[in-house]
C-alpha cells in the first residue's frame, strides 16, 4: 500500500467517456468546495457547496508504489508470455557518451535559445537497434559450457558439426550460431553460462578471455574430453557457484568470480594439454591484441601490417608473439577468423556477394570470390549446396 497516497474528491463526470472526474489533492485535505470558478482543497468542517467523500490515489513515488508498479509490468509480461515461446525483456538506456542531441528551447525570461534540459529517445536509433538485434537472433553474447555426462546427437554451431559425447565439455563462445539436434531427455549435463564482462570487470586482466585457448578458436575444435576425476573437479566448483547463487552474502560476487576464473585456467590448462597447445608465459601482450583487435576490426582490416600498425610494433614482433601464444602465424589467424565471419555472414544473413564484398571492404567480388575459393577449395556456391546437403566444415 502506498505510504504517501493523495486524495481524489470525485467532482462531476467527464462528458467524453462517462467517467468521474477527479480532483486530486494532498491527504491533509477534508474537503472541497466549489466557489463557482474553481475548486479548492479545504481543511475542517465542510461548508457550502461541498464534496467530501473521496478514494485514496496511490502518488506513485514511494517505495510501495514502484513496488507496485514492477509487479504490474511482472504480471503483464507473464500474461504475455503465455502467448510467445521465447520472450525477452529489455531496458534500453543511453550512456552519457551517446546521448542524442538535445532538442533547443527559448527562454521566456531573457529570449536566449537554450539546449533542453530533457534528453530524449531518438527513435531512428530504437528501429536501428530492432534490426541488429533481430539479425543477432540465434547468437548471445555469453560464454557457455556445457559438461556432459551422457550426450547424444550433435550441435551446429556456425557451419561446423560437432558430435556429442559422454565426458565432453563443451566451450561455446559468444556470438556463435547455434542449432541442436539432440533428444533432451537423455542428455545428462551441466551448464555454465557467463558474460564476457563479469569477468573483465572484476579481474584488472583486460586480455583474460584472450588468453582462454578456446575462445574463438578456429583450428581447434570447441571441446575437449575430461578424465572422470577431472569431470568430478568441474562439478564440484559448479556446485559451490550454484549454492552461492542460490544463498548470496556480502561476498558471493567476489567468490563467484574467484571460482569461476579457477574454473577457466583449469579447463584452459587442459585444452592446452589436448591439442598441445603452447603454454608458455608471454612476454608480451601482443598476441592478445592482436585477437582483441581481430574481434572488432576483421570486417574492415585484413592486412597483419595493418595491425602490427595498429599495435605500434613490426610485423616480425607481432608474428613471433601470435606464433609463441597461439601457435600459428599471424596471417593464418587472421584469415581463419576472416573466414569464419566470412562463412557465417554467407550462411545467415541474405548478402549476395557484391554486398559481401561491400561489408568486407574487399575492393572487387572476384577478390573476394578468389580468397575463399583459395582458402577452402570451394566457390560459395559449393560451400552452400554442400551445407544444405549436410556437409558442415
Ligand atoms: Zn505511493
């Protein structure tokens, strides 16, 4: 119940829709009354032409009433999401470095044209968003793993095809298609989903999801095999994150993201193990860079000087480092990951090649066309009969 309500004094009828009219003062007040203009809000014994019955009006600013008012939207959006299978709830919200622009008001007192003080929605920017987020439906943004105990079926996941087995974990990374063909009932598994940022945020380490082999890895598979005691390892951690969530304290963040990191460097250690992967200490970040860099400019920059630019360092210095970190030359990462977003942007979105070529800053089609029959020994008219045929690779 509202701690601070108003009070609403029905003094007629409105012509339109028939319903009382109201007229709403503070709670202190015991009466009003018409003085043939206007009605005032009056305390002590009634007089004249008076109205004094009234309904109590929620203010809406107290506690109960936001309260309130987010268990309304709650039962709204259950009763609507009886009618859709997959719903989402979303609060969009500018930060202060992409406020729009302000619209200009005049001030009265001295004629000056001033910026409002309201900032408000650009609409363009809401339909543009609708868009990006209806073309990224079927990614998420979250790490997940999952730790299966008994498996069945496979996954697709961009174009490759990944049989699962008992004993696999399974390391999906953000921004990955996915599409399961599994028979959930006799799936027995675990599941661990995390944002990317939750641990950028807590862990002064900018380049750790860089340093987990498996993010974004293009020539190593997305899982690998535990041994039963290292299966009994994962879930144990699992457990005690799950009993955090389920019974949080003061310090259930700090615990949360202090098992999951040892959680990764476990699993990474053994994916490294697995595929032989090198673990040596780096002496530099430049390998992480270089992917971080890769991540956000791979539609745009497809030349290792251009990054090696980027970075400040030669081209020999940064293909050392990607070579010690990552094993492979800086090229060869460059274009599996320029393939990869290559293939998935053939598969899921309606770019014909002219456009493809467009998006990828490639200077002429028959470039592009070339690069990717070179690199997969497939024209993209090959690559998309043999995926609808069922030949993922
Ligand atoms: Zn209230």
């Amino acid at each position: 119940m509202c701690k601070h309500p108003l009070k609403g004094f029905p003094i007629g009828i409105w012509p339109d829709s028939g319903k009382p009219k109201y007229k709403i003062v503070s709670y202190n007040t015991d009466f009003v009354r018409f003085d043939g203009d206007y009605w005032h809000a009056l305390q002590g014994v009634p007089f004249g032409d008076y109205v004094s019955e009234f309904i109590e009006i929620p203010c809406g600013q107290c506690i109960e009433c936001r309260l309130q008012y987010a268990r309304d939207w709650a039962n709204r959006c259950m009763l609507e999401a009886q009618y859709h299978d997959e719903n989402w709830f979303l609060t969009l919200t500018y930060d202060d470095d992409h406020l729009p622009d302000r619209h200009e008001l005049v001030n009265c007192d001295t004629g000056e044209i001033v910026p409002s003080p309201i900032v408000s929605l650009n609409k363009d920017e809401l339909s543009s968003f609708m868009k990006r987020l209806r073309k990224n439906t079927g990614q998420t943004d979250f790490f997940s793993f999952y730790f299966f105990r008994r498996a069945n079926g496979y996954l697709l996941l961009n174009f490759r095809k990944v049989e699962l087995r008992d004993g696999m974990v399974l390391l999906l990374s953000p921004h990955q298609q996915q599409e399961w063909h599994v028979n959930e009932v006799e799936l027995d598994y675990t599941f661990l989903i995390f944002r990317e940022d939750f641990m950028r945020t807590f862990i002064a380490d900018k380049f750790f999801v860089y340093r987990l082999l498996y993010y974004y890895q293009t020539d190593t598979p997305p899982y690998l095999f535990a041994e039963p005691e290292e299966l009994t390892e994962y879930m144990r951690l699992l457990k005690k994150i799950k009993q955090e969530l389920q019974h949080p304290v003061v310090d259930t963040y700090n615990l949360i993201v202090s098992v999951l990191y040892y959680l990764l460097v476990i699993i990474n250690r053994a994916y490294a193990q697995t595929y032989r992967l090198p673990v040596e200490v780096p002496k530099n970040n430049y390998a992480f860079k270089f992917k971080d860099l890769l991540e956000k400019h791979i539609r745009t920059t497809q030349r290792v000087q251009e990054y090696a630019d980027m970075l400040r360092v030669s081209r020999i210095t940064l293909n050392n480092s990607v070579m010690a970190q990552f094993g492979v030359s800086a090229i060869h990462l460059l274009k599996q990951r320029l393939l990869e977003e290559l293939k998935n942007e053939l598969l899921f979105s309606n770019l014909n090649v002219s456009q493809l070529a467009d998006e990828f800053h490639f200077s002429d089609p028959s470039h592009l066309m070339r690069f990717f029959k070179k690199e997969t020994g497939k024209t993209f008219t090959q690559y998309l009969m043999n995926y609808k045929r069922g030949i993922y690779e």
